[in-house]
C-alpha cells in the first residue's frame, strides 16, 4: 500500500512539471518585444554606431507616421501599422511603443513625452504650457484583460534626456 501511495504522489508531483513546456506561453511575445525594442533604440530611431541614442528627427517622424527621412539609419515607409513598420505581422501580433520620461522640471519621470512644433521641443504631455504635436505613442492600447501581453524597456538618450522606450506586445 505505501508503494502505491509513493508512486500515486510521484505522478501528482512531477508530471504537471514534464508536461509544461509543452503549454502555450507568452515566449513568443518576449522574444518579439525585446527583439523591436533592440531594432528601435540600436538602429531605426538612431544609428548603429551609436546604440541607445535616438535621433530627434527619426523619432518625430517615425511616431508622426512619416516615411524614414534618408538621414535615419532605419528604413519604414509612412503610412503603414506600426506593425509592419518593425517588421511584424499586423493580424497576428499587436504592438504600442511608447517613450516616457522627464524633460522639464515639472514633469514626474513616468510622462510620456511628444513633439511641440511651435517649441520645437520635446515635452511632457500633460505639460500645461506646451502643445502636444506628435505622441511619441503608436499603436493599439493592449487589452486589460489580456494575461498574454508582454513589455520590454529600455532607457535611451533623446535629445540630451534620459529616457524609457517601452514596446508592449500581446
């Protein structure tokens, strides 16, 4: 009878753990966020000879949806999801890419940031004294109720600021 019990706690006990690398995960949606947040911040919005600095020109058309200027060492045409742009699938993966950060002393370093054209200027959004031209947000909003989403950040320098990239992918 012990034996049996032995054998019966066994399979309760290590079973479930053989058999879950076989459940779906979201590995997939982390490889694909760290893989766009490494594409965006080492080459499109910069230059590969110096990662993690973003171009300020790059970047505004880029969350503008403008075709890359010839400038920008990245490649995208205008127009298109911001999917296809990062070279994914739009009906199979859903992408938001954001810039946060703190660029004035009335900002809290989680705002997320954008474009003032009359400033010519990056800004917080909320920033009551600026106006707010381009985002620097493309993409979907991920679902709240979605448990497959999956986010990679990285801190970068735009125009001479600290900053957060984040791509959120589910």
């Amino acid at each position: 009878m012990s034996v049996f019990l032995a054998v019966l706690i066994f399979i309760f006990l290590f079973v479930p753990g053989l058999l879950s690398p076989f459940t779906e995960g979201a590995q997939e949606e982390t490889v694909v966020s760290n893989r766009v947040a490494d594409g965006l911040t080492k080459s499109m919005l910069g230059s590969p000879e110096r990662p993690y600095r973003l171009d300020r020109y790059c970047t505004v058309e880029f969350f503008d949806d403008q075709a890359a200027p010839a400038s920008c060492a990245g490649s995208w045409s205008g127009g298109q999801p911001v999917e296809s742009q990062v070279g994914l699938d739009p009906t199979r993966q859903h992408l938001n890419v954001t810039i946060y950060g703190n660029v004035s002393t009335a900002g809290s370093g989680s705002d997320r940031l954008c474009w003032d054209d009359t400033a010519e200027a990056i800004v917080e959004e909320g920033n009551a004294s600026a106006t707010c031209s381009v985002p620097f947000s493309r993409g979907e909003t991920a679902p709240t109720n979605n448990d497959q989403s999956v986010t990679a950040t990285r801190v970068v320098s735009l125009d001479h600021h600290d900053v957060t990239v984040s791509v959120e992918v589910w």
